[in-house]
C-alpha cells in the first residue's frame, strides 16, 4: 500500500505582482526514482506517485503517493518543479492575485498529520515585502539547473547551479525536524540582537559616577 510522504509548504501572496503570488510546496523524500515519478497540476488538483528507497544505503524501496484538491486555482503553465536527492520541489503559480494568504493547502478543512508549514521559507504576511523575490530567484535558477525543460520562469540561464545549491542546502538545515528548527531561529536571532544591544549602556553607566 502507497505510504503518503510529507509535504512542506509555504507561500507569498500579492495584489499586483504575479510573480510574488506563489505557493513553494516540497514533497520531504529523498531518493526518489526519477524513472517512477508521476506528478500532475492542474487548476484544482495536485498528485504525486513516485518510488523512493536506496538499497546501498539500506533505505527499502517503497511506493508513495498523494493526492488532493487546492485551496484554490492555480496556474500549471506558470508553475516549475525540481527533482533534487533530497526532494522534489514545486514552485507553483496563484491564479487569483490577492493580499491575504490560503488559510490552508487543500481545499477540504482537513488535518493531516503529513502536510506541514515550511518555517524555513515561511513569512508572517504582513512581513514578505522584499522577501518573496529572492526566494523566487532561488527556486528558478535551481529548477533551471537540475531540469533546464522546465526553464520557462528563470531569467539567469548563466547562474543554472547556484538556486539548487541553496535550496538544497535550506533543506539539509531542517533535517527531519520539520517545522521546530526553522520555528527556533528567529528568536534564537532576537536574542543575540538583544545582547549586542545590552552591550552598549553598561559603559555610559560606569561613566556617571565617575563624573
């Protein structure tokens, strides 16, 4: 029986700009056989079916697959893909150009232990100006390098390798931790800021009463 395999999302959205008005959806499975991938988009629908496994490294081959209806419509034609090692990852294009967020992936409110927030490329939505376009850039210079038929959105043919080496190195910083790492670093980063903020009053403190 097909295992379904995690899937990792995350999303900007924009009233004006299409580019900015995209999902970034990553299927979590490593060794994937390119020859069994079976992936289909359409405005509605995504599905996945696939083989992945390793024997040399004792990973058991296994069938996986998934398969569900969008939150809302999207746009296959303007949507690319990338089959790493590490994953295969979807960059995928909104139809409806609008400031709020999905409130979900699927379009039926449903819990689902395998779909996940993607906190390593996750923004509030009222944080993401000047934040979407370097992800984009990233996802369309990878998707060039590891399948340059699906070349269509990149527009920096000449940096093909550059996009995969970051995304799978986004990847390889959350390991199998899911969102917890990712949710972690921001206020890890808040809390070193705070200190190298601290570190500047002690010294006017020990000037006064020398004054």
């Amino acid at each position: 029986m097909p295992v379904h395999p995690e899937i990792l999302w995350a999303q900007r959205s924009s009233e004006s700009d299409e580019k900015k008005n995209i999902l970034y959806v990553t299927v979590n499975l490593p060794d994937i056989k390119p020859e069994t991938l079976q992936y289909e988009l359409t405005p509605t629908h995504i599905s996945f079916k696939a083989k992945a496994g390793n024997a040399e490294k004792g990973i058991e081959e296994r069938d996986y697959e998934f398969s569900f209806d969008l939150f809302e419509e999207v746009v296959p034609e303007e949507s690319s893909k990338n089959l790493t090692s590490r994953s295969f990852n979807l960059l995928i294009r909104k139809k409806e150009k609008k400031a709020e967020y999905w409130p979900r992936l699927t379009k039926e409110k449903v819990r689902t232990q395998f779909i996940k927030t993607d906190f390593s490329k996750w923004v509030d939505e009222d944080e993401q100006e000047g934040d979407a376009a370097a992800l984009d850039e990233d996802f369309d210079m990878g998707g060039m390098g590891g399948m340059p038929g699906m070349g269509g959105m990149g527009g920096m043919p000449g940096m093909g390798g550059m996009g995969g080496m970051d995304l799978d190195a986004m990847l390889k910083s959350m390991g199998g931790a899911g969102g917890a790492g990712g949710d972690e670093a921001g206020p890890s980063g808040a809390e070193a800021d705070d200190d190298s903020d601290d570190d500047g009053p002690p010294p006017l403190e020990e000037a006064e009463p020398k004054a």
